[in-house]
C-alpha cells in the first residue's frame, strides 16, 4: 500500500510530505484547491507522461517520491524489477521517485537506481487502481476482464496455460518436420546424385591441407632441378672441381715432407676434400629428396580441384564435405523413416489438443457459471447506488478455433444497458462519468475478494448524487477499504465521514504567491470540514450538529 508520498515543486505545491495508513482515506477541500494536483503528482511516479507545465514557477526542477509497502511481493512486481535488474531487499519498501525540469525532461528511480519510465508504467498496475471521471483502464478496460472473472471463479486458468503451451509445441514440431520431408522429397534425386558424387570423391577431413603441402614439395622440387643438376655436373666427372682438388692432394703428399709450410698445405687441402665429399652428398641428398614425379603432381592437382569444386558446390569448406556427406545420408534416410515420426507427432499433437479442449471447456463451464453469481452481485448493487434502471451482464462468448489461446476459448467482458429496453453495450461507451464511477464501485464491491492493485484511488464517484445514494458510496467504500487501502476525493460529507483518515486540501494566497497545502485533520478539524461541506461558506451550529450524527454514524 501506499504509505508515503513527498512532492516538491509540483504546480502551487511548493513542498507536502503525506504519511497514508491502512483504510479509507479521504480528500476534501473546496473546487480548486489543487486535489488534481495531487493525483497529477502520483501519476508521474506511475509512468504518465512528463508535462513541464507541473513544473512550479520559478523552480529548476520538480519531483515526486511515492513509497509503497508489501507484506508479499506481487509476483509481477517481482518480475518485473528482476528483468531489468533492480535490487530489493526482502521486507523493504518500494520507492519510486520522479524528477521533473522545466523542458519536459525527466528521470525516474526504484529505491534510487535509474530506471526507465517504462519500467513505472509496467508496475503501475500492481501499485495504485485509479477510477475517476473518464476512467480509461482498470476496469473499464475489456483486456483485463478474462483474468478478474477467472479470480471470481477460482479457476485453474494457469492448467489451460500450460496445456496450449504443450498442443502448440506439438503442433509446431509436426509442422516442421512435414515441411523438411516435403522439401526433402522433393529435393530426393538431387540428394541422391549429391550423395553418389561425395561418396565416390570419399572426402577427409584434414585431407586439403596434406595435399596442398605434398604439391608445395613437388613444386619447389620442380622449380630446382636444374639448378640441382648444374651443381651435380660440377661435382662429378675426371674433370670436376672435386677430382681436381683428389688429384691435387695425391701430387702434394709426395712432396710434403720437404718442408713444413708444404705439410700445413696438405692438411688444408685435405680438409678442403673432406668438406667437398660432404658438399657432394649433401647435394646428392637433396635431389633425392626434392625428386618429383609430373605424373604424382598431376593426381594431386586433380583431387585438389576435385575437392574444392565439390566444397563450392555444396557452400562449405572442404573439410565440411565428410560432414556435408554425412547429412544428405541423414536427409535420405528421414524421407524413408520419416512417415512413422510424422505419425508419431501428429498422434502427439491430436491428443495434447484433446487435452487442451477438454481443460478450456471446463474452464468455459466455470467461467459462465461464475459471470451468473458476478451479474448478481453487481445487480444487488445497483439499486442503493441510484441505478435502478441499469442493468450488468458478464458476457463470455466462444470464440472460433483460429482464435483460442493460452487463456482459452472465451471472449469476456463486462456490459451495461443504462435504460430499460436499451441493448448492451461495453463498460466505457455508454455511462456519463458519474454513472461510470458508480457501476465500477459496484463491480468493486463484487469483485472485493480478488485482488488487485495495492492502493485503490476513486476521484470524485460521488459527483451529482447526494443523501442516501452519497451515504451507500461512503459505506461501500468504506467496506471495499478493510484490510487494503483506499483514497477517495470527495465532495460528499456522508463519504467523507466514513473515512479513517480525513486530509484537507487548502489553497492560500500570499501576495502574489499561491500556494496549495494539505493537512490531516483530528477529530475537530473533522468536524468543521464535514460541517463546512454541509453548510457552504458559513459553518452554522446546525451544521456541526448534523457532521456529528454523520461521523457517529459511520
């Protein structure tokens, strides 16, 4: 519920701090004291739009904390703060605050982390039920007649949820695999020759990379031969460079030993035979190695082009192609099996849509017998609410199958006919604001046990009607209050008395400065309001007498 509202800066509120309890609380003051101010300044916590006419003169910036307290928290509240993240603790209250400047600019926050005003008017819904004179949403709205008749009837809707949820998915996979088995079948000769021209290339995976390196090899081996084989020549022979050198070490050691220099002279040469021994071998060696074979070289280059002309043709890499291999097989060999799984699923889906019909007839059965109570109970208020002639009907209508869904197989809203003869028409269309208000106190009353929003606001439900019908809306609304919370701005002394709070809104004059102001009122500050409201401008001893008798009354 509400608990606490601070507003600064908001039109002729220059700064107000309103503590809120449990019960009726009722708002009073004479026309055009500021109590639209005051519902203007809870609708910018509640996501409604930033007009910077709110703004108070002369001030840089306005701005409105609302905090609410829990004893549970909703489900949707605790949803929706989880998805975008914000944090609260167990047992803390829920603050919502919104900033306000004069450019139409504004910033909102959840116990003081920035959040989106998106967010404000996603809970707006769980945190105040607001019914006024041209009340567009709550109630009025036909969107939300299915779930307030389905709490009236304590129906199982969440057990219809889930077994849509079930028929759908089996529906979903049967379609599906019918469009992949018509494709497939359609598609079967080309998957057949697709299948037959990867299993004769016999793809591998990793086989790309080897025969590229092995045709890098005969290349590069391609590429020097014939430097290999100048450099052979060279070595080889009577008359090449390394024979020379052999020739010339054999004509040294005979001379060698007639001096020193001459023996260091063999040795460096035959260092210099060794080392072109090894030079010879070593290119030896490597023409072995680097030995090409045209007609090896030609099968590469062929099963390379042969692999990446099939991976070009199939849109994959060609060590995708044992996969791709492996999935036309797949494909092939679902067209064949795939009649039984289609029957399989289409069994499946047959049976969870029994499930489903069967659990939203129920539900449908429910859903009518409990619009009969609802009409009752509404039509049992109509009358002490001066609407004698009015008449309520729950219509639940079945809807054709292209239009079932997880809430069912109805369509329900609630219809009024104002006169008598007249036909039935939407909550909305027809009733003056007045007679609006009226019929959805009386659909409030009726629907007292089911919940909803945590503070529930009426602005004004008791314009144009006065005595009796002004007593009935004070002690409905006061039944509607115990055990929630409910505000109510009135003009009415018999509703003003059944309050448990009674606040007085005041406007005041200063020079040039107005200003609007609220106080909550004792027992005699009471008094003198109701009396006030009975008598106009002069509080007469009558008056008071007569506030008296309604506050003992109520």
């Amino acid at each position: 519920m509400l608990t606490r509202l601070a507003i600064r800066n908001i039109v002729l509120i220059e700064a107000l701090d309103l503590e809120f309890g449990r019960g009726l609380g009722v708002l009073t003051g004479e026309t055009g004291a500021g109590k639209s101010i005051l519902l203007d300044a809870l609708g910018l916590v509640l996501g409604n739009r930033a007009d910077s006419g709110l703004v108070r003169a002369g001030a840089d910036k306005a701005a409105v904390s609302a905090s609410f307290d829990f004893a549970v928290l909703p489900e949707g509240i605790e949803a929706a703060l989880a998805e975008a993240e914000v944090e609260l603790e167990p047992g803390e209250p829920l603050i919502v605050r919104r900033q306000l400047r004069p450019d139409g600019g504004s910033k909102a926050f959840i116990n003081d982390q920035p959040v989106g005003v998106a967010l404000l008017r996603e809970l707006a819904p769980f945190l105040v039920e607001l019914h006024g004179q041209h009340d567009d949403r709550g109630l009025v709205n036909p969107r939300g007649h299915r779930a307030l008749l389905d709490r009236y009837a304590r129906a199982d809707a969440a057990g219809v949820e889930a077994a849509w949820r079930t028929w759908r998915t089996a529906e979903d996979r049967l379609a599906v695999l019918r469009a992949r088995l018509t494709q497939a079948a359609a598609d079967q000769d080309l998957l057949l020759a697709h299948l037959t021209e990867l299993t004769a290339l016999q793809p591998l995976a990793g086989e790309e990379a080897e025969l590229a390196l092995a045709r890098a090899a005969m290349q590069k081996g391609e590429r020097l031969a014939g430097d290999l084989a100048e450099l052979q020549h060279l070595w080889a022979g009577s008359d090449s460079a390394l024979a020379q050198l052999r020739g010339a070490a054999r004509r040294l050691d005979r001379i060698a030993a007639e001096h020193p220099l001459l023996t260091e002279a063999l040795e460096a040469l035959d260092r210099a035979v060794v080392e072109a021994g090894e030079a010879e071998d070593r290119l030896a060696a490597a023409a072995e190695a680097l030995a090409h074979d045209p007609a090896a070289l030609d099968r590469i280059e062929t099963r390379l082009f042969e692999l990446r002309a099939a991976a070009r043709k199939h849109g994959c890499t060609v060590d995708d192609l044992p996969d791709r291999m492996l999935a036309l097989r797949a494909q092939l060999d679902a067209i064949e099996g795939g009649e039984e799984e289609v029957a399989a699923l289409a069994r499946a889906a047959h049976d969870a849509q029994l499930d489903y019909q069967a659990r939203a007839e129920a539900l449908s059965v429910l859903r009518v017998e409990a619009a009969q109570r609802l009409d009752r109970a509404v039509a049992a208020e109509l009358a002490p609410l001066r609407l004698d002639a009015a008449r309520f009907r729950t219509q639940v209508l079945r809807l054709p199958e292209d239009r079932w869904g997880s809430t069912g197989m109805d369509a329900v809203e609630f219809l009024i006919a104002t006169n008598p003869g007249a036909d039935f028409a939407p909550l909305g269309k027809i009733a003056s604001g007045g007679e609006l208000s009226r019929f959805i106190l009386a659909l409030k009353v009726a629907l007292a046990e089911e919940g909803g929003a945590a503070t529930v606001i009426f602005d004004e439900i008791d314009r144009g009607v006065g005595g009796a019908v002004a007593s009935a809306i004070g002690e409905r609304l006061a039944r509607l209050a115990q055990g929630g919370q409910l505000l109510a701005v009135t003009h009415s002394p018999q509703v003003a008395a059944r309050g448990n709070r009674h606040y007085f809104i005041e406007k005041s004059s200063e020079g040039t400065v107005t200003r609007t102001s609220v106080a909550l009122l004792d027992p005699a500050g009471r008094q003198e309001e109701i009396a006030r409201m009975l008598s106009g401008a002069e509080v007469t001893p009558e008056a008071r007498a007569q506030a008296d008798r309604l506050l003992e009354q109520a």
